[in-house]
C-alpha cells in the first residue's frame, strides 16, 4: 500500500499549497474566467458568496456586462451575463437568502434560442456547490489554477499593450454591419412571450420580497434603433411591462459602443455614472 | 449515468463493498450484473428490455453454438441468425432514422411508419454492446473456448445466460467500450478475491482516466464549442488553426479518458479490459494510428470483417477496396450520419493510398519521421472535422475561413485553452516517447498527487463523454 499512500501525500500537500496560495495572494482580483460560462460562473460566485449585501443589482446580458458596477455606486453588483439574459440574474437574486434594495433589469431580448442560463444555474446551486465547496475559497472557480494562469497572462498582455479607449472606425462599421444583420431577424415569438412572461413572474416575486424593481434599456448605435429586433423589444416590453406599473430608468445621452450594441469600456463607466446619477435623482443613494 | 457523477460513486462504493463480502462470494456475477443493469436503465429505465432482450439473443446463439449445434450447416445458419439479429437491431434503432432522412421526401418524412423511424430513440451504447454479441457469436462459432476452467458449470443454461449477461453488460465498458472480445473476457469470470486487486494499476488508470476526462476533455470543451456554423465564421485563421487542434485534443482525452477509468475500473473487480489507446498521436502512418487508436474497435473491424472480406491476401486493387469498405463501415458505426460515412472514407482512402505508396511501413530517420508525424496528425485533425460538424457544407466553410477570414478577431481564450490543456495531452504522448531509463519514474506518485489535486480543483463542466452517442 505505499504507492497509494505516496499518491494521498502528493495530492493532500499540492491542496495545503494552493491553499496557502489563495488565502493569501488572492491570485487572481479580475473576474475573469476562461470561457463564456466560467466567466458567468465567477461573477455569480462573487456575488453570492462576498457581496450578497449589495445594494444595487444590475442584471442583463453581455450588453450590460459593459456597464462599470464601481461608476453606478459603491454597493453595486454587475450581474450581466454574457451568452445569457436578465432572466438568469433575476434567478440567481431570487434563489439567494438576501436580496438588494434595488434592481435594474436590462430590456433586451438575446440569446434566448442558445443561452447558457441553466447550465450556470445548475452549477451554481448545485447541492454540493452549495453545502460543501462553497465554503472554501479554494474551491471558487476564479481560483482554478487554469483560471489563475489565464488571468495572469491576459494582464501581462494588457499590460504590455493596453487597450486603447479610441475606437477602431474601420473594424466598427465591420461589427455594426453584423449586428444589423442580426437584428434584423425578430426572436421567435413563442421564445419571447415565454421570457417575458417567465421574466415578470421573477420579477414579481422579487418586488413582493421588497426590492424596488427598474426597467433601462442599455444605450445602442442609432442604426440598431430601427431593426426588427430593436422594435420587438420595445413592444413586448411596453405590452409585458406596462410603464405605468414598471418603472423606466431612462439616461439621456450618446454613448460609443464597438459593434453598435456593446459598449466601449470608457463608455460603460460614463453610462454608469449617469445610471447613478438617474438613481440618485429617485431618491437611491449607497452606502459606502 | 456518469462516471463523474455522485450517484455513481455511490453505485460503486456499495457494489465494492457487497462484491467483496466473503459470505456473498458465489453472488459475485450476479452483484455486478444487477450494478450495470442499474448504471444502463438509471436515466431511462425502459432501455434494461433492449439490452435484455439483446442478451438473450446472444445468449441463446453462443449456447446452442458451444453446447447444442453439431452439423456445420446448423452452426452456419445459427451463427448467421445470431449475426443478423444484432445487426438488425443496431440497424432499427441506429440507421432507420437516416434510411428515412435520405430516401423519404421531406414532406413525406414526417407522416406515417416513416414519422415513426424518424423519432426512434437511440439506445445509448447500442453500438458497443451489440458488437459484444457479435463478437460471442462469431467466437462461439469458430469454437474458440470462451469458458474458464471451470467444470463445465456453464454447460446449465442460467449460468450461460448470467456468465453472458454479465460479460454484455459490465458497467465499466457497457457504454462506450473498450469494446471486449468474448474469448478475452470470459475465462476472467472466476472468483474474485480483496487481496487479488492490482491497486497501483487501478489507481493510476483511475486517476490518469479521470484527469483527462474532467480537466483535460470538459475544458477543452468549452473552447472547442466555438468549432460550429456560424461561431467559427468570427473567428481568424491561427485561432481557428487553434480549434481544430483543440478538437483533436478533446476527443482523445475524451476517449481514453473513459477508457482508462473503465480499465481502472475493472480492476478493482478483478477483470482486465484491454487497452484502447496506445499514445496514437506520434504515430508516423495511418495504419501505425489504427493500431493505437480505440484498438478494441479497429481489432474488432480487423477480426470480424476485414480479414473476412479477404484482408490483404486478394491481391493489391481488392485490398485497397477492402480497406475503404471497412473505414467507410466504421465511420458508420460511430454516427448515423453521411459525414460520419465521409469522415470513415477519407480515413480509408488515405489508408489505401499509403499502402499504395509503400509508405505504410513506418520508415524512420530523423527528417523523415518528423515530416510523416506531422502529416499524419495534420491528416487526422482535419478529419475530426467531420465528427464535430455535422455536414460537409460547414467543413467547406471552415476551410474557407481557414484560408482567410478578413477582419475576423483571434480569441485570447480559445488559443490560451488550447495551448494549456493541450499541453497535457503532448506531455503524456511524451513520456511514451521517452525512452524507458530517462523517464522520470520516481515522480510517478507525485505526478497523480497534483493531477488528482487538478481533478478536484480545476475541472471543467460536466459534460456527457462524446462517444455515448454512438
């Protein structure tokens, strides 16, 4: 029985070393995952494993993931997901023990045919996730050592040749071409009455727990404005969310984005200052 | 059900511990036969009749074979009976569904008895166990002895049914293999004893097997999901390059990962399985890749159908005929689909034009050898292209992507993830490559310390093994 037992060894002192390793060089401070689902994964671990207190929530897609949480205030929680929808925030909220005073929940119909929601739930609220893994740092994904390596080399990257807050012109027509064509098809209607009303019924829920509950709709280039996709989401949203009984958090001002619908970093933080500055016209201030 | 799932673990510890119980030893078939009929009808209990009836037809063929048919007609027409019932019901549940895609005019396809093939469910490891039976029949026919020394005990017709039961249906390779010959197989059936497990064999399998499925396979799996229309057309060429890889990469870690877990596997119940991978990426030919990659099914195809039709002993045109017939029936075998059938082709074709070329040989030399193992494994990763995408419009598309794809963006991920994950998969192909007195074989311990550290920290999302479809 050596071979086993040199074989425990090995195993139980690389864990005591990446251990030590986590609890105290936190080696990797960005949310930063190594694919679509990971890096999902990540976000939602953050929040409800360190930051379940906060006070404002921000659920959406990809296209809300640009927004800086930090401009929008400090107790401010981005739960844009990428590949997903606002439906899987408002899932993640509901099925936590605390929720925020606030929600502010994207208006925008994607990836509802190929979204990655359930699998994200599913990993999150798994019962040993939950009941066992989750009460060690060690074992949250942004600290798997592949993770850790992805992270380190993308900021020796960045580093190296940092991202510039200019946008590249040429490469934007490119990308704004192919959202157009995109939005130019309409969502499956069956797939987007079922959202909406699956949306409303979270949502709901989410209102009768306490949490005051605002509908934005995320800053796009004019040319998205007028397609099919863009228009859908207007009318189902009015017709799902009438405003009278759903709040609008509307922010004036133009906003550059690097394919017509994604913001630019720099952006996100000005969009996200003037979200703050919406709220706080609403009477919603955050604590520090 | 999963390897990598808690209900199997617990299936496991319980099956361990009840196989072992000395007061239960005569149990023993039986305890891992009811483990496997369990592990099979977990997720869709209804499949156990399928592979239960497929059992008693093979069953009853081997029997009446070893122990009832004498005259050489009844055997033929027995065995010919055994055969054809297992083709037969591979081909219901398998290829009725892509009879009728092809042949049936789309808008008569989805009415009638056509309607109903179209939706027949696929048994998950219908392909694996149904060559099993083939394989006890065409044993039981050329009168290879598949019995242990055992008295004769499987002479009463429970005990041959149980003894076959079980060697159709053990857990470990039920699923997707190693496909398991009968006369391999059976003469292992005797009594099992604690003290008689290969622990270091068990545990290096178990863990190597696991490492690659969960770390290796699941991640790479996550980048690969970029290698379908229309996610590739975004991306440029060194990360498509990357992709393509990448997939090959998944599917051997994939693979021989659950190759590997079922041999540690069928070890802790005393059983050897034999070995489907023999580090076939440094391979230098294609008929050197066949001997090394998922052996059981390419000894299978080489037994049982191959020598057959003649082999190479029909003279140099029949030969080349006989290899694209057998690559183009084993491409089948893996997916009910033409791009299955294409990808099988492709890997005949260039089977029979090396043999062609007299290159099949292996030859060696420094220069040489370099320039034959990049082209084979070249070869061999644009062919996965036809297993991951599923018409041969889109591998067309990716190639011309592949070619120039103006103002697509790399994606810093996908190319990270390859080269990380992939850097497994080289470094075990590596070792192998190694000779045997430079290998660092005191680490060896140390090695499976820190992968299984990798396995419980650093695995992917779950996902189901890629060859359980077929």
């Amino acid at each position: 029985m050596r071979f086993p037992l040199q074989v425990l060894l090995a195993f139980v002192a690389t864990l005591g070393l990446w251990s030590v390793v986590v609890h105290w060089g936190e080696p990797n401070r960005e949310l930063f995952g190594q694919n679509f689902l990971q890096r999902n994964v990540i976000r939602v671990e953050e929040y409800l494993r360190h930051r379940a207190d906060a006070e404002v929530v921000l659920i959406g897609s990809s296209i809300s993931e640009r927004i800086d949480e930090a401009s929008v205030g400090p107790r401010c929680v981005n739960l844009g997901l990428v590949k997903d929808h606002a439906l899987t925030g408002a899932r993640v909220i509901a099925a936590g023990h605390t929720k925020p005073r606030v929600l502010l929940v994207e208006m925008g119909l994607t990836n509802l045919e190929d979204g990655i929601g359930d699998e994200l739930l599913a990993k999150v609220f798994a019962f040993d996730e939950v009941h066992l893994w989750s009460k060690w740092r060690l074992f949250e994904d942004r600290y798997q050592p592949s993770t850790v390596l992805f992270a380190t080399l993308k900021s020796a990257a960045e580093r190296a040749r940092p991202p510039t807050a200019e946008r590249d012109e040429e490469g934007f027509e490119r990308w704004l071409r192919r959202t157009v064509e995109l939005y130019a098809q309409r969502p499956d209607p069956s797939l987007a009455g079922d959202y909406a009303r699956e949306l409303r019924r979270v949502l709901s829920e989410l209102r009768t727990a306490g949490v005051r509950v605002w509908l934005f709709a995320p800053p796009v280039d004019a040319a998205i404005l007028a397609t099919p996709r863009q228009q859908e989401v207007s009318q189902l949203f009015d017709s799902a969310f009438p405003p009278t009984e759903w709040p609008r958090l509307v922010v004036p001002g133009e906003y550059h984005t690097d394919d017509g619908v994604h913001l630019l970093r720099p952006e996100g933080k000005r969009f996200g200052a003037a979200l703050r500055s919406a709220l706080a016209a609403r009477g919603v201030t955050q604590t520090d | 059900m999963l390897f990598n799932s808690y209900v199997f673990l617990a299936l496991l510890v319980v099956t361990f511990g009840v196989y072992y119980v000395p007061a239960l030893a005569r149990f023993q078939v039986f305890t891992l036969l009811l483990a496997s009929l369990i592990f099979y009808g977990y997720t869709q209990p209804d499949l156990v009749i399928l592979l239960l009836v497929s059992i008693t037809i093979n069953a009853g063929t081997g029997y009446l074979l070893e122990y009832v048919c004498v005259t050489p007609r009844t055997r033929w027409l027995t065995a010919a009976a055994g055969v054809a019932a297992n083709l037969a019901i591979l081909g219901f549940f398998k290829y009725a569904a892509l009879l009728v895609r092809t042949f049936v005019p789309a808008a008569q396809a989805e009415q009638g008895i056509a309607a109903q093939l179209l939706h027949i469910p696929l048994p998950i490891g219908i392909s694996f166990f149904t060559f099993q039976g083939i394989s006890l029949v065409v044993d039981a026919y050329r009168g290879i002895r598949t019995a242990s020394d055992d008295g004769g005990r499987r002479r009463h017709l429970g005990i041959y049914w149980l003894d076959i039961a079980f060697f159709i249906s053990f857990f470990p390779q039920l699923i997707a293999g190693p496909i398991v010959k009968a006369h391999e197989f059976l003469p292992q059936v005797t009594r099992k004893f604690l003290h008689g497990i290969q622990w270091n064999l068990a545990i290096q399998n178990l863990i190597l097997g696991y490492f690659m499925k969960m770390v290796v396979a699941d991640n790479l799996k996550d980048q690969t999901a970029w290698l379908a229309y229309p996610f590739f057309t975004e991306l440029a060429p060194p990360t498509l390059v990357a992709l393509l890889f990448g997939y090959s990469f998944q599917i051997f870690a994939d693979f021989a990962g659950y190759s590997l877990i079922a041999i540690g596997l069928g070890h802790l119940f005393g059983y050897t399985l034999p070995m489907n991978f023999n580090f076939p990426y440094i391979a230098r030919s294609f008929s050197e890749f066949w001997t090394r990659w998922h052996i059981s099914l390419s000894s299978f195809l080489r037994e049982y159908l191959y020598i057959p039709l003649g082999g190479n002993r029909v003279g140099a045109a029949r030969t080349y005929l006989n290899l694209i017939i057998v690559m183009g029936l084993g491409g089948l075998w893996h997916g009910a689909g033409w791009n299955y059938a294409v990808w099988g082709l492709f890997h005949g074709g260039l089977l029979a034009v090396e043999r062609l070329l007299g290159f099949n040989r292996g030859r060696t030399g420094g220069v040489w050898s370099v320039f034959s193992w990049g082209w084979v494994f070249l070869s061999v990763s644009f062919a996965w292209l036809f297993f991951k995408l599923p018409s041969v419009t889109q591998v067309m598309q990716f190639c011309s992507c592949l070619l120039g794809n103006g103002g697509a963006r790399n994606n810093f991920s996908v190319l990270m993830g390859v080269a990380v994950f992939g850097a497994f998969v080289v470094a075990y192909h590596v070792w192998h490559v190694l000779p045997e007195r430079r290998r660092p074989v005191m680490l060896i311990p140390a090695i499976l310390g820190v992968l299984a550290f990798l396995i419980v920290t650093n695995s992917g999302t779950p996902g189901e093994f890629i060859y359980f479809q077929f």
